[in-house]
C-alpha cells in the first residue's frame, strides 16, 4: 500500500501546477469509485452541501484507495473538531468554506497541526496512519496536510490578501454561487461585478505566488478559468452529470 507521505497532491498546489478536478457530493461510495477511474488530478468530497458524514465518507475514500485522484474533503464548517475527524480518517487535503479574516484562516490551519504548531488531537491507531503503519506519521504529516480555503462573501474579497498571507495556507478556493449571491446577483455567477470580483481574487492571491481554484460545472466557464490562469478548476459533479444523462436519455425516448 502506497504511503500518503509525501502529499503529491500538496506539492502540485504549492508548485501551482494545473490540476483538473470533479465534485462529489452523491454521497455513494459506487459513484465515487467510477469518478476514481476516470483520471482527474483531485475529486472533492462535499460534506457542506451535501448529506455526507464520517461514516460515508470513509467508504468513499476506501473506493478510492487505488485511484491517482487525489481526495479533498469539505467540511461542513470551520470547525477544529470536525477537522480533526476528517483528518483522522484519512483526508490529507481539506477545502474548508466561508473564510473572511485572517483570524478564520489561522483557526483554520491551526486545526490541522498537531501541537506546537497548532491544536489537533493526538489519536494512535487511526485510519489516516494507515493504522500506525506509516512510519514518522506524527513527524512529518503537518508538512503534508494541504490546506484550501474557500472566499465566497464581501468579507472575504475584501481580506483576501490578509488571508492568503497566513502561514500554512496552500490555496484560495472562489466559491462563484455564494460570491454571486453575497454581491446581489444570486443564481447569476456569470454577471460581469462577479466576474470582476474573481479575477480580482485570481490576482491577488496570485500577486502572493499562492494557487487559485475554482468549481465550474459550465464547460465553456471552466475552459475560461483555466485560460485565466486558475490553477485547479472542478470541471463537473456527479450530480450535474447524472442528471444530464439521465434526462437527455430519457428526451432521446420518449413514451
């Protein structure tokens, strides 16, 4: 079994390397396993907006186990005691929602250090160290949990640069639909103010040598993020592809 350490994943972000990515958020450990085989860099494992908990999402990482996508659990919250949940079940990269200060990006890192450098619980025998068998697991893993945060409200456009300075931030993820909405243009992500406010986050947190993502289930939108110069871009979810499968198969059929 392949040892997490070194997070590829992480060095890829640092480096700001390209990375394709897919959003999961079906909660099913099948569907996880298909997107797993399908050779995007990274698949998100939504705990926000979506009816996962522990349980099911350690069934989804167990599926994929052999896949080269790099798996990025989204908790529900900024929260250190369900950081340290996620984190003991073997998420090594974590994108967390609705940072509007330093201060939140702080507690945020914090939560995924084990002391001195932050507040994580100690466990022993826990999944993420594959059990104990990871050798130097407690010496070298807070150098390789990846850390995204996500900036989706006035507040956080404005502290941005704030933001993207605190030391043990790997990336700054936009979140379009709650920015559209936080800037009065709910359901309308492609409104030109909220365009502006995206390649302004595209700017300064890239003036700051630090990557940029972004979900964009729209080919054409995702196609012009990445000719921005955004970095790792979720290109679909599971539920817009099977939705658009189903429906346009059953349009293809009619009664």
């Amino acid at each position: 079994m392949t040892s997490p350490i070194p997070n590829r994943f992480r060095q890829r972000i640092l480096a700001r390397d390209r990375q394709v990515g897919f959003w999961l958020s079906m909660t099913s450990h099948i569907t996880t396993e298909l997107a797993g085989l399908a050779g995007f860099d990274w698949l998100l494992l939504d705990g926000e907006h979506s009816p996962n908990d522990v349980p099911l999402f350690v069934h989804q990482l167990q599926a994929l186990q052999g896949s080269q996508s790099a798996a990025v659990g989204r908790p529900t919250w900024n929260d250190p005691v369900e950081i340290k949940r996620l984190l003991d079940i073997g998420f090594y990269n974590l994108l967390i929602p609705f940072i509007e200060s330093a201060e939140d990006a702080r507690r945020a890192v914090a939560a995924t250090r084990y002391p001195p450098a932050g507040m994580r619980g100690v466990a022993g025998l826990q999944r993420s160290n594959r059990y104990g068998t990871v050798p130097e697991y407690l010496r070298e893993v807070n150098d390789n949990i990846c850390v995204l945060l996500q900036i989706e409200s006035r507040p956080g456009v404005e502290a941005v640069d704030a933001i993207t300075a605190v030391e043990g931030v790997d990336g700054i993820f936009i979140g379009p639909s709650d920015l559209a909405a936080a800037l009065g243009h709910l359901g309308n992500p492609g409104h030109p103010e909220v365009q502006e406010t995206i390649a302004h986050l595209y700017r300064r947190v890239s003036a700051q040598g630090k990557a940029v993502g972004i979900l964009a289930p729209v080919p054409a939108d995702a196609q012009r993020y990445l000719d921005m110069g955004i970095q790792f871009v979720a290109v679909g979810t599971d539920l817009g592809a099977f939705k658009q499968a189903v429906f346009g198969l059953r349009q293809a059929f009619p009664s």
